[in-house]
C-alpha cells in the first residue's frame, strides 16, 4: 500500500510482512503474529506502546478498518519523528497519533487520547536497529560513541555514570541481575581499576581483557545489555507497562509481547499466566483462577528461518499473547470497574 514508506512485496503474501514493512531505520519482527493475534475488532483503538520505525503500526493500520485508531507511543523522540514523516498521511486523516513518553505512563496517555477502554497492546521491547546503529548514541560496543545509552535523551542517567561512579558491588550486582554475566567479579574489578572509561570502544576493550577470547562476542552483549536495562531501567518499565495494559484493555483484549531475552520473556509469561512477577496464581473460594490475562500461546511464538535468515535480530524473538479476562476473572469488584 502506498504511504506507508513499506517495501514492495505482494501484500497477499502473508509470510513476506517482515520484508514488506522493514525500513532502513527497523525491520519489525514476527509482523504476521502481531498482527493476527492483536486485532479482535478492525475498527477497534490499539496501542503500539514501542512504535520504533513504525513497522508494526503501518502494518497494523493496513489491516485495520476505517474507524480504528492507532496510538504510537515511544521514549525517544528520534523514533517519534521518523513516525511523523514516514506516516504523516495517517496522522493527518487521524487513524494514528503519536505520542512521545515512556509506556510505564500508557494508563494516562490512554486517558487523554482515548479515554475509556481499548482492543489490544503491543510491546515490542527492547531497543530498535537505529538506535543500535547511529554510533553517537552509544547503544553499540561495535562503534566508537559516548557511553550514553538513553533511549530517552532528556533522562539524566547515562551510562558513563553506571560505568564511572557505581561501586565495585553494585556493578557486579548489575551485571549478574540484568546481564546474566559469570564474570561479572572480574570484569567490574578491571573496570573500577581502570576508570575513567569514557566510550564505548574503551569500555569493550576493558569487558575484552577480562574474558577469554573464546567468550568475548556473549560477554560483551551481556555486559552492554546490562548497562542498557540499568540506564533505561526497563525491567521496572516493562512491570509498569504491563500492568498499565491490563488496567486500559477491554475484557477480552488483547496484549501481544516480543520479548529478546529471558530477563523480558520471563516477567511477560509470569504476568500473562498469574498477573504477578512471582509466578503465584491465586484463586477465588471455588478455586477459580484470578488474573488479568489467559494466556493464549503456551509456547511463545519464535520467527521462521526465512525471518531470521534476513534479519538476525528475529533470532532471539519470543511473542506471547494474552487475553485479557472479564473483570470478574480478573478479581476486580464489579461495580463500574469496567466502562
Ligand atoms: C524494538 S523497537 C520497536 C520497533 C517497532 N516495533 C517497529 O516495528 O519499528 C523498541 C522501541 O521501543 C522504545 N522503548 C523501549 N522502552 C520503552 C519505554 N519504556 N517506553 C516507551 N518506548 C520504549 C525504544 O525507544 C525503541 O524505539
């Protein structure tokens, strides 16, 4: 379809959507699951609460009818702007508004662009191919920038902080909560020893020296990915975010997940089954479940060969979907709680 700044792939091929919508600033992943497991009704309201390059939406909207709207939400501003020129001419027949701010605030943002309940949420998490590949941002031990690593520009933590005043301890804590990292005593060792570190490549060569070369390339990600969550605090974001989407989803919306990792997948799969991050089903004096979602993939959904043979970042994909329950599932008191 025109406009949507797409590639020109047959558009009844329905495997084709990760090429079709892909842009030099973010190719979407697993768009077809998306897109399938969001819309339960075409002229419905849905939320890209991590719109990026806009993939996921333009693909959204070419599915949806005439009366549906699309909002479009994203921390950072650069992704907000690439929107309104790749899109525009959604924005302006009013089938997309978008709206810069972090996905923790989605229960205002609804409130104030269309209050009331909505048909589906999408979280494509983590950060996009542009952020990855403009140098200066930071995000990337591949490129020479400044330890920055905001998705947000405006927020005042940037990664030069984590790396040159945290202590000892908190980075080891750091890079074994968010990272995942063995050796994360050693490489927190060589870098109080050595600091101040003031870029990226200084910081990778500093995780290098701390590793043997055989686990360089996973160490490195691990400890960039570390730093990231802790910079944008996205472990806390992702459990607002996902409460926020259940309180603004209708019975019987639906929320769709892309996790890149397990720290993601597994909050995303403990909420949509128990609606905690603990994993604890309660259950009502009959011992029915009460919880917000039912989760509708009992094995996430991970892209094709063919996805991932183009795009390596589809690799590590996991897309889980939930539905959310009627208020009375969802042990809300029945008076008015839902409109
Ligand atoms: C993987 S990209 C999304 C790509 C998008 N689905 C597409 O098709 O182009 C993730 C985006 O989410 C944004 N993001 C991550 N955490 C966020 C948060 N807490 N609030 C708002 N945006 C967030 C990032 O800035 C990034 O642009």
């Amino acid at each position: 379809m025109p406009g949507n700044g797409h590639h020109d792939v047959n558009a009844s091929d329905k495997s084709k959507q990760f090429l079709k919508y892909a842009t030099e600033y973010h190719a979407p992943v697993l768009c077809n699951d998306v897109i399938e497991g969001l819309i339960t009704d075409s002229d419905g309201i849905y939320l890209d609460a991590t719109f990026g390059g806009g993939g996921h939406a333009a693909a959204l909207m070419d599915a949806l009818g005439a009366e549906s709207l699309v909002i479009g939400v994203d921390q950072d501003l650069e992704a907000i702007e690439q929107g309104r020129s790749r899109l525009g001419a959604e924005i302006e027949t009013g089938k997309l508004i978008l709206v810069s701010g972090n996905f923790a605030r989605l229960e205002e943002i609804v409130a104030e662009y269309a209050p009331g309940k909505i048909d589906g949420v999408l979280f494509d998490l983590g950060v996009s191919s542009h952020q990855l590949d403009v140098a200066k941002r930071g995000f990337s031990h591949r490129s020479e920038g400044p330890l920055d690593m905001r998705m947000n520009t405006d927020s005042a933590l940037r990664a030069d902080a984590i790396v040159n005043t945290w202590t000892f301890s908190e980075l080891v804590r750091l890079f074994r909560i968010n990272g995942e990292e063995p050796r994360a005593p050693a490489i927190a060792r060589r870098i109080v020893n050595v600091r101040p570190i003031s870029t990226t490549r200084e910081l990778a060569e500093v995780v290098r020296k701390s590793v043997p070369e055989l686990r360089e390339s996973k160490t490195l990600a691990r400890i960039f990915q570390a730093i990231r969550i802790g910079v944008n605090e996205e472990l806390d974001m992702l459990e607002q975010g996902l409460h926020a989407a259940a309180n603004v989803l209708k019975p019987k919306g639906r929320l769709v997940a892309i996790s890149y990792h397990s720290l993601e997948d597994r909050r995303v799969k403990r909420f949509l089954r128990t609606g905690n991050f603990e994993g604890r089903l309660e259950r009502d004096i009959y011992g029915n479940p009460i919880r917000p979602f039912r989760e509708l993939t009992r094995k996430p959904v991970s892209a094709s060969e063919e996805e991932t043979g183009v795009n390596s970042r589809a690799r590590s994909a996991r897309l889980r979907i939930g539905e959310k329950t009627s208020a009375k599932e969802s042990g809300v008191a029945q008076s008015g709680a839902v409109h």
